[in-house]
C-alpha cells in the first residue's frame, strides 16, 4: 500500500468520508432526538424544584456581578433535578445552556419560565407559580412603621432589605461567628441552654431551648424583640455588612432625590442598620413612590449584581447516539457515502497518477541512454509544472550531450592534424626523404605550439569547472594591459592583413590578476583578427563606466547571426556555424574567457550582426569594490 500513491489517496479520502458520515450521525442524531417541553408542569413538585431551580441562579445573580461562570451551576441543577436550564440574557442570547453540553441543542421554548432581575423591589416573578420568589426578604415589617399602624407589604417595600449575609467579607463572617459563640455562652451561663446554629447562610443563629417536645425532643427558638434588651444580645452579630451599607446608602441618596423632586413626602425608617424610605402616609404610596424607590434599588445593586436574565426550563436533555433504527439507517448512509467518496477519489486519483507514471518512464529512458525521452503535459497545475520542468531538464542534457558529442570530435581532430604532421616529418627525416634542417625544426615546433595551445584551453576549462581556477589579483593599470595585448598580437594581425589599435582614455586602475586579463584579452583579439577579412580592423578599447571598466574588442569582419548569440559562450560551442573560418581553434576560448570575467567579478557580453562585425565587452569592477 505504501508504494502506490493511487491506494494511498484513496485509504485517507475514504477515512475522512468515514469520519464525517460519523460526526454527521451523531450531531443529527442528538438533534432530531432531543424533544421541547412545553409550559411548566402545574403540579407542585414541578413547582418546588423550579423553585429551587430560579433560588440558586438567583443567589447567583446576588453574589456575582456578572453571569460569567454560571455554566458550571447550569449544570450542576440540570443533573441534580433533571431539568434543562437555560439562561440567557435580554437580547436573546444564551450565557448558559445544560442542553449545549453535547453539541447542538433544541430550540429554547416560546416563553421564559421566569425573569431574574434581583435589582428589582419585588425580585422576579415565577411564571406559573402562585407565589412571589424574591432573592430578598419579599416582605418585611419596619418596625417604626408598625407603630404607627402602617405595614409595608410586597407592593411596597423598603427600597433594599438584604439577607442578613449579603455581601459579607470572610473576616466579618469570622466575626459574627464569635459574637454568635459568645451570645450562646451567655445564655446557656443564664440558665437558658443556647447553640448556634447555621441555617443555610452565612451569618450563623443563635438559638434558645425554650421547651421540650412531648416525645422529649428540645425545642430551640431564636431569641425574639426582647432580647435587644438582654446583656447577651450583640447588635453587630445580626448588623448588615459593610458592602450592603454601602449599597443601602447609595440607595437612599437616589431616592430621596427622586422624591424630593416629585415633591412626595416620605420618611426614613431604620430597621437593623439598614434604612428605608416608606411613604408619610396612605395617600403618599403612588406609582411614582414606588418608581422613585425601585430605580434607587436598580440603579445601587447595578455595579453588584449580575443583569437581568430570563429564566428557561425544560424536560432535561437526553442524548442517545444510536438506536437500532437509527443505526441501520446510518449504516445504509455511511455505505452509500463512501461509495460514492470512493468512486470519485478512485478517479481523481488515476487522473492524478497517470502523469506521474508517465514521469517515471521517461526518467527510466533517459537512465537507459534516451535523452530524446520527453512526458506529454497539460493544465497547469503542480503535477503540469513537474513535467514542464523535467522536460526543460531533459532538453538541457540532450543539448550538452550533443555539445559534448561535438567538442570531443573536434578536439580530435584538432590534435590529430598537428600529431600527423609531426609524425609525418620525424618519420621523413628518419627515412632520409626530408633532411632535418632548422626550417624543420622550426615547423615542428609550431605544430608543438598548437598542441600545448589546446591542452592548455582544456586545463585551464577543467579548472574552472572544479572551481580551482586561482587568481593573483593585485593593482594594475588596465590600459597597460590593452597596450601588451595589441603590441602582442601586432604581427598576427599585420600578417592576416588587418589593422589592429588600441584606443585608451587614460589610466584605469583595477584589482586584477594581469595574466589572466590578458589571457582573455587574447582569445577575443585572436578571434576577432581570425574572423576579420584583410583590409579589415580591429579596435581594442577601453573606458570606464560609473568607477568600473569596459574593456571592448570591436571588429568589422563577418560577424555572428542572432540565432547563435546565446550560444557563444557555452563551453563547447564552436562559431563555425556563424562565422567563416579559415583557420582552426578548440571552440573553447570564448568559454574560458567567460569564466575568467567572473572569476573577476565581472562579466561578459557581446553584440553581433551577421556581416556587420561583432563588439565583445568585458565589464571588470574598480579597484575599490574588489580587493585582493
């Protein structure tokens, strides 16, 4: 399986297929078996655990500013008590659903079952329930007001009456814990055995033996008014805490602004250390007093309490991934999705492969000798650019192939020519036919010349390949170098006839290595006194460029057509094709001469028309952008 790309395609596009039919099952199975519940239940055990339910988010909202982190009691009562519970806020959106825990949820029902608002005067409203459930005390009498005959009831009640609790930091529950232990220790010391007791909040009760039961069971009672008068009665232990005085105060402040600015008379009543705004009298109790002291109590819980938030129950979620209908049915879908998943990837995938298979053939031709070798190409994704760029590869092997095939015939035949005429003489003279004189001598030794001329080319082309070809740069005056390079093939070009100067601005210092230079200097002079006809000229200039050099060889002789321009320079093309030779040469000086330049750090580069002559230019940087 590893080695076909085809199985392996096909193996990963059928795992995916497989995952998604799976995750696809079980999201459309939890929603499709997820049931709504409509309105709330009228018995009253439905009522008592909603009850419970609306308590604790609302204890919540009292404690926490927020309804950040109210996931984890969400579900917490959803697993508890077996109903869904939703919160969300009044724009709809959901801070916390117990039926989200698995993914996708029901749609949450029409109406809210409740409002949870505690900075309202009379809490929230349960729908559906009988009773009035408020986070605080929904009822309470202020003492100043039951003397005078006035009881406030839930239509209007005191603008912030907290649970004894609310808001207590741990070094004040630390506190009233030890006034509740030393008020019990009083009592019990008085003859009244007392405990303490913790009823569900935080401030801890102390509770009096008043009687015993006729099953011999204590009775205990909290101590009533009376003992505010009693030694043993601390008013700190039941005295609110400091953030719920904070908040009473401000409370105040706002309403007592609001009603003086109705102009509704009031007064201030103190009940336990928090005070409460209550009406002067009957006709006082309008809808802007209780406006007045409801804004107050909204406006100073704001920044305590969470928002306003509405309330959603329901059947608690159940989640069943697969039952036996529902898994033959998912059974019959995944088979029919990875059938098909499977004859697309099949087909995609042999699309795919085809054009690799083809590049692997034509890689095994051209291993075996075919460098003609070549892979049909079309569109023009990645697998399209990988046979265009083999192609392109196998274009440029066949080419130096081909070059190569050249070059080694015709350095054959260069060293087969000179190597005859000397065998040829030696064996003369030998025989007595040719006497050995000094005009043979002399002849001998030219063809020697020609042979030490092409070793040396290759030498020198076989360095430069292995990166060896070793420079001795120092500072030295280019002109010079041009003068000793046209004083050197002066007598070349006086006997082919054509006119050979040099044309100099100035000195031209440059960091070169002058053997070098003049070497290349040398293969263009020479080539270009091959390839001018007598009566030709040919010009070898010099002139600097923006604090560089352009070192030139102009010639007015048969010049290189277009097509062969390109070609040049590479190591073993010869321009015969381009030029009318008369004379023999390696094909090798104008490579070496390329590879001399940038060995420079410069260039080289020509410009031709056939008939016309051709201008070959060296570009060799100054003195200060190369050092030795």
């Amino acid at each position: 399986m590893r080695r076909s790309v085809l199985v392996r395609f096909l193996g990963l596009s059928l795992a995916v297929a497989l995952g998604a039919v799976i995750a696809t099952a079980v999201i459309a199975t939890y929603s499709t078996t997820e049931k709504l519940q409509g309105e709330i239940d009228a018995n009253t055990g439905q009522l008592q655990v909603d009850g419970e339910i609306y308590g604790e988010l609302s204890k919540y909202a009292a404690d926490h500013p927020t309804w950040s982190g109210v996931d984890k009691l969400v579900h917490e009562l959803a697993d508890k008590l077996g109903r869904r519970v939703a919160v969300t806020a009044d724009d709809g959106s959901v801070i916390a659903d117990s039926a989200r825990m698995l993914g996708a949820a029901p749609e949450l029902p029409s109406v809210p079952a409740a409002t949870i608002d505690v900075r309202s005067s009379g809490g929230a409203k349960l729908a559906g329930l009988s009773s009035v459930l408020n986070v605080y005390t929904a009822r309470k009498t202020v003492a100043a007001g039951a003397a005078s005959g006035f009881v406030t009831t839930a239509t209007a009640i005191p603008p912030f009456v907290a649970a004894p609790d609310w808001g207590l930091t741990e070094e004040e529950q630390q506190t009233k814990a030890k006034l509740a232990q030393q008020a019990a220790d009083c009592y019990t010391a008085k003859g009244k055995p007392a405990s303490v007791a913790q009823t569900g909040g935080a401030v801890p009760q102390v509770m009096i033996e008043s009687k015993q039961s006729l099953a011999g069971a204590r009775v205990m009672e909290k101590p009533g008014a009376a003992s505010k008068d009693d030694s043993c009665y601390s008013p700190a232990l039941y005295a609110p805490s400091a953030k719920a005085k904070l908040v009473n105060d401000d409370e105040i402040r706002r309403a007592v602004a609001c009603l003086d600015a109705a102009g509704i008379k009031y007064q201030i009543n103190d009940f336990e250390g928090l005070k409460s705004v209550d009406p002067l009298a009957k006709g006082d109790l309008t809808e802007k007093f209780i406006d007045c002291t409801s804004q107050a109590r909204a406006q100073a819980l704001t920044p305590y309490v969470a928002p306003p938030a509405k309330l959603y129950l329901g059947a608690k979620s159940t989640f069943n991934v697969f039952s036996g209908e529902g898994l033959l049915r998912t059974a019959a879908t995944a088979l029919g999705v990875l059938l098909i998943a499977a004859l697309v990837m099949f087909f995609a995938g042999r699309r795919l492969v085809r054009p690799i298979v083809a590049l692997t053939g034509a890689t095994q031709r051209m291993r075996n000798g075919d460098h003609a070798a070549r892979v049909p190409v079309s569109g023009k994704d990645e697998v399209a650019r990988l046979g265009h760029a083999f192609n392109d590869m196998a274009e440029s092997i066949q080419r130096h192939d081909f070059q190569r095939k050249a070059m080694v015939s015709d350095v054959a035949h260069e060293l087969r020519t000179p190597l005859a005429n000397i065998k040829g003489y030696l064996v003369a003279s030998e025989d007595g036919v040719v006497p050995l004189d000094q005009s043979l001598v002399t002849s001998l030794l030219e063809e020697t010349g020609l042979l030490e001329h092409l070793v040396a080319d290759l030498q020198d082309l076989a360095l430069a390949d292995a990166g060896m070809l070793r420079l001795h740069p120092a500072s030295r005056d280019l002109s010079e170098v041009v003068q000793q390079v046209v004083s050197a093939h002066g007598p070349a070009a006086d006997t082919a006839g054509v006119t050979l100067t040099a044309s100099v601005a100035g000195p031209a210092l440059a960091m070169v290595d002058s053997a070098r230079i003049r070497q290349a200097l040398g293969n263009l002079v020479s080539n270009a006194i091959r390839y001018t006809p007598p009566g030709g000229q040919v010009i070898v200039g010099l002139r600097q460029v923006d604090g560089s050099y352009n070192l030139t060889v102009t010639d007015n002789g048969t010049g290189i057509a277009a097509d062969h321009l390109p070609h040049v320079f590479d190591r073993f093309y010869r321009a015969e094709h381009s030029r009318s030779r008369t004379t023999g040469g390696s094909g090798l000086g104008l490579a070496i001469t390329k590879h001399l330049a940038e060995a420079h750090g410069g260039r080289i580069t020509v410009t031709s028309r056939l008939g016309s002559g051709s201008t070959f230019t060296i570009w060799i940087p100054g003195a200060d952008t190369l050092s030795p």
